[in-house]
C-alpha cells in the first residue's frame, strides 16, 4: 500500500524535534551552519506544508505571516512582549499540526516514544555505569558544576571524567549529574523527564487488555533509570487515579504497573547501592522539590516561607536563587503580564470545556484520555520551564484536540462517506 507524502513527513516530525532538542542545547554547527537551527527551519516549513492541506489552511497562513512580522520587528524593537508574540504565533502552527498528526492517532505517538525510549535505555545504562566519557558529550545538565563543565564548553565535546557505580555503596560513590540522573539521548534529566512522563502516560491509555506489554517493562524501566521525582509523582498520581476511579481493565493494569515499579526500584537498589541513596537522600528531595516550592511561594509574594524554612534553605544551599524562575509556574506568576496571561488561561480553560462537551456529544467518545495528557503536561510545568519549547507546544495539541473542532468533525464527516 503506497504511503502518502503527507503520512511520512507527519510520521517524521516528532523524531526531527528530539533531535532538534539536543542539537540546539549543544550549538553543534557544521561548517559554521547551526544544526540545531537548521532542523529547526526544516521543522517549520514541514509543518507548513502539511496544515497548509488542511481544513486550519487560512490560520495556518495568518499565524506563519504574523510570526514573521513579529521577528523582524523584535530585531528591531526589542522588547518582552513581541518576543512572546513571536514564540506564541510560531508555537500556534507546532499546536495545529500536532493535533492535526496525533489527536485521530494517538498510537502513532506511543509508538514512536516507545521507540525513542528503547533506544535510549542502552545509552542510559552506559552513562550511569560510566562506561565511557563518550555517552556523556551531549549531557548540558554538567554545566550546573563549572569546574566540570564551564557555559563556553558546552557543545565543545569536552571529556567528562566518569566513576564507577555497578555495586557501589554510598560511603564510596563519586556522586556525578550525568550518572546519578542520566539523561539518554537528550540534553538533560529534566527535559527527559517530562518525556517519560508522557510515555508512562500513553502506555496506559492506550491499553486495552490487564496484559503485561513490553512497552510496560521499557516505560517502567526509563521511568527508574531517569530517577526523576517529577515523574515518579505524576506516575504515582496517575496509577492511583487508574486505580481508584476508572474500570476494571485500568484498575488491574494500574495495580500491575505499581508492583512493576516497586519491583524495578529494587533491582536499581540491588545494583546501584549508592545513586539509589543519594537520588532518594533528603537532600535531594529538598533540591527537588523545595527550590519549586519557594520559588513559586515567593512569585505568590510568601517570600516570609523563606525565613521559616532557614535550615531546610541552608541545606539546599547554592541550588536555590530567589533570582532565579525553577517552574513555569512561577515564570507566569513573576510575569509583568500576568493578569492578561491568567484571563486568557481561563478563557481557554472554558473553551476547552465547551468543547469537550460537544466533543463527547458529537463523537460519542470520552474525552479523558485527552483530559490525563493534559494534566501530565500541566505537571511537568511545575519542575521546569518548558511551555515556550516547540517540541511542548506539538505535544499540546494532542492534550488540547478537542478545541481543534474542524479535525474531528471533518474525520467525523469522512467516517460515514466510508459507511
């Protein structure tokens, strides 16, 4: 069966934009060309071409001339505003055909994570064994400690000294980022976090049998390897929700998963002593949680938290900067445009809504599988500003399917041509 043009560039998409992430982070240029910037144009004009075919083409063609409109005047009057129009009318056609590839197949995209996530588990291994400097060269998450990593390094393929870990006990352990909390093919632990949480969360919507899958064992066995407290929360949130309130097939398979975690854990405690006991260690967690915390606490103007808090600070020491934004959560509230931001989430937000409750009355169909996508993505807003990354806003326009009205009703529409 020949396969449309449209179908392999939709299919290509997504993997363009994990590349683009580590290639961007790292400044690799060939030739004094940006490749990052390079698969970044090339990403813009694919989704073009495939909007630009559907029934959004008018949009489609507003948003592309109003992002170029706002770029060249932002290079000219520089200024916050025009900045976030730019990012905001840009990030309007990632939205589109995100929804436009995923939101009538959301296996396409389990599928290709699934497949990143087994790609990248043998590379993660190799960093957290500290096998080789090799596995660490694209690994941005150094530059927290200069004396390893300088900010002019990055992207430089400077050799990261690494340690053994295999059995290793904790009073032995040389504690390295880039083992402790590796980050796979990607640039850093935290951006691959907010991945494995979209993975453990399509593995379980899209399941429809109690049947351990091999995705159950790769999603699990990333979600361990990445040692991420973010994702370890919304995956225990989301397994207790299966549990609780859902049917039966989720409520074994939530079960199922959970004992699978706890079983995973094990075997990293078995064979990783040591970076279990720091990544599980109060300070860790303090570093984890408590710089969002504060930092959202101060946004909200609870900057008294702070003073209550002293020891619990001092712990956490040089992590934490009342300068500095850890969540877009707290970036939104320090904005200078913060009230019209909030208007318009609660103008979506009621859209979205009344969208949803015609989506189910019109399709007949359950909107909750969108709903969790949703509130992962929403989640991993609290541990790491990421809203402005193209590779989110795609993802955001399966979570936000239901707005996107002419699609399903369209796919509705051709449904019962076919019948």
């Amino acid at each position: 069966m020949r396969i449309s043009k449209t179908k392999i560039l939709e299919k290509l998409l997504f993997p363009l934009f994990l590349v683009n992430i580590t290639t961007s982070a790292n400044t690799w240029n060939i030739l004094g060309i940006s490749i990052g910037q390079f698969i970044f144009y090339f990403i813009i004009i694919i989704s073009t071409y495939i909007i630009i075919n559907t029934q959004y083409k008018i949009l489609s063609y507003a948003l592309i001339i109003l992002s170029l409109f706002f770029h060249l005047t932002n290079l000219f009057l520089e200024s916050y505003l025009l900045d976030g129009l730019k990012t905001i009318s840009l990030g309007g056609i990632f939205f589109i055909v995100g929804g436009k590839i995923y939101g009538e197949n959301p296996k396409l995209l389990y599928k290709q994570i699934i497949l990143f996530f087994l790609i990248s588990i043998p590379f993660m291994i190799c960093q957290i064994t500290g096998v080789s400097s090799i596995f660490m060269q694209w690994n941005t998450d150094y530059a927290h400690s200069i004396d390893v990593l300088d900010l002019s390094e990055i992207g430089t393929f400077k050799l990261i000294p690494v340690y053994p870990t295999l059995f290793i006990e904790l009073d032995e352990l040389n504690y390295q980022i880039g083992q402790g909390r590796p980050s796979g093919l990607l640039n850093a632990n935290n951006i691959l976090s907010i991945f494995v949480l979209i993975g453990v969360v399509l593995n379980l919507i899209t399941t429809k049998t109690v049947n351990v899958r091999y995705s159950d064992l790769v999603v699990i066995c990333i979600l361990v390897l990445t040692m991420s407290f973010m994702a370890f929360f919304g995956t225990l949130l989301l397994y207790i929700y299966g549990f609780l309130f859902v049917g039966r097939v989720w409520r074994i398979k939530s079960l199922k998963l959970l004992i699978m975690l706890f079983t995973f854990l094990s075997l990293y405690y078995f064979f990783f002593p040591g970076l279990f006991k720091v990544n599980f260690g109060e300070s860790k967690f303090l570093m984890s949680t408590l710089t969002r915390g504060l930092d959202i606490a101060n946004a909200l103007g609870f900057s008294g938290i702070n003073d209550i808090l002293f020891d619990q600070v001092s712990q956490v020491g040089l992590s934490f900067s009342e300068d500095s934004s850890y969540s877009q959560i707290s970036l939104i509230l320090k904005s200078e445009f913060l009230i019209p931001l909030l208007f318009s989430v609660l103008f979506i937000t009621l859209f979205y809504l009344k969208r949803a409750i015609l989506f189910k009355k019109v399709r007949r169909k359950n909107t909750r599988e969108f709903g969790i996508f949703l509130f992962s993505l929403v989640l991993s807003q609290f541990a790491i500003p990421y809203l402005e990354a193209p590779s989110f806003q795609f993802l955001l326009g399966f979570a936000l399917y239901p707005l996107l009205k002419k699609y399903w009703i369209s796919s509705i529409q051709k449904k019962s041509i076919v019948q």
